[in-house]
C-alpha cells in the first residue's frame, strides 16, 4: 500500500507548477528474520506499522526539484532510512565528565534543552535525516514513544504518536522542506514558508486556525488515509 501511495503522490507533484524533476526510489523488502535480528540486537519490539513498511521496501526516498530563475533546486522530500540505517541516536557526554560533572548533574543539563517530558536522553532511532539538518528519530521510550524532531539544538519535539501517522502526514505536505517545523514552536525559514503557500496554502490555513502544540493531541487517534491536502481542512482535528 505504501508503495501505491508514494507512486500516486509522484504523479501529483509532476503536475504542480514549476516542478521539472521528481523520483521515487524503493527498496527491495526486508526479510522477516532480519527484522527479529534488528530487535534482538536493540533489544525492542518494532511497532507493526513500522514493521509492515520495511517488509514491504527497505526504506524508501522521493524526491522533487523546481526551476527558479533558470535554477533547479529540492522543494521536497521524504526519505525513510533502511534498516540498516534505523540505527539508535546517541549523545556523547565524554567531555562534559571529564570536567568533573556526575551523571545527576548530566541529567539535569540533558533535560533542560530536550524539552518538555523528556528527563534523559531518549532511547531513539534515526528515522530520516532532514534537509534542514534536523533528524527525524522513532523513540520507543514508554511513556514517550512515537515520531519526534530532533532539532540541531538539541531540542526535541513531538509530531505524532505512529510511523503510519508521519507518513500520512509527511504525503499531506509533499515533503515541502521544513514541513516538519510546523509541529514545533521554530516556524520554518521564510523561503520555506513560501513554498508552502505555492504548494499546499490550505497547510497555512491550519496553522494559523489551530496552535501547534494542539497537533500532537488532535493526532492521537487517526489520520485520514486519503494524502489529497485539499480534502484534510480538518487533518489534525479529526478523530
């Protein structure tokens, strides 16, 4: 199914205005064994969803350009990592222990800039890399667990409970760069903005209709199948 989506939403982006290039590039699927390997190792239990994408494709990347002034550049993508590269984040805190911090005192620091539910660095795994520099991590701590921004400050932020909800959503914005700031307290850059106003101006009637910090509750339960933006008004508020 995912495969189908992604095809459906690549003949849409051909026909938005300005669009010269786009592709989508799949996988062939992950054995069933490789996965159990994977929680073996990590010592976790993959969600389903997220187990029936990479039983389907080994991660998967569509992308698509625009000319500006004679100019191609990326507009969007989406890019889940294989399995392989589903790896765990880890922050290195050699150097501050050097200079004679205890772990109390690591905790409290790591807490301070993670932000809000998060007292210690989370048990996360690298979902996608962002244009921006940001990271898109799976964290599968219990009483966190679901897809979060990691941004390059270190701050971490909630965009929704399941792997099929970010997908879901990740579609619905044609994977506009930035699209993922959005969900957070940092707006994207201005250039960003923009294409969001080209591409999917009814997205900006939905951020200024309803706060940011409303997404992530209004998402706890379902998101629509259906990836057509224009018929999602309601997208984050539906139950």
């Amino acid at each position: 199914m995912v495969l189908n989506i992604f095809q459906d939403l690549k003949d849409i982006i051909v026909n938005k205005p300005g669009v010269c290039s786009v592709y989508l590039d799949a996988n062939e699927p992950v054995l069933e064994d490789k996965i159990k390997i994977w929680e073996s190792f990590n010592g976790l239990s993959m969600p389903n969803d997220l187990k029936n994408f990479y039983l389907t494709t080994n991660g998967i990347e569509l992308g698509w350009c625009n000319t500006c002034n004679e100019q191609m550049s990326l507009v969007g993508r989406i890019k889940i990592n294989t399995l392989e590269d589903f790896k765990s984040i880890k922050l290195n805190c050699s150097d501050l222990s050097e200079e004679g911090g205890n772990n109390g005192d690591l905790d409290i620091l790591i807490g301070n800039f993670l932000g809000s539910g998060f007292k210690k660095w989370p048990n996360a795994y690298e979902l996608e890399k962002c244009v921006n520099g940001s990271t898109v991590i799976f964290v599968f701590d219990e009483n966190q667990k679901g897809v979060f921004l990691l941004n390059i400050d270190l701050s971490i932020h909630k965009i929704c409970y399941t792997f099929q909800q970010y997908i879901r959503l990740a579609v619905v914005h044609l994977g506009l760069q930035d699209w993922q700031l959005w969900y957070t307290d940092d707006a994207p850059i201005p250039s960003s903005q923009h294409l969001c106003s080209l591409y999917t101006p009814e997205r900006l009637y939905l951020y200024i209709q309803e706060p940011y910090k409303q997404f992530p509750t209004n998402l706890e339960k379902t998101v629509p199948v259906s990836f057509d933006s224009k018929k999602l008004l309601n997208l984050e508020s539906s139950r």
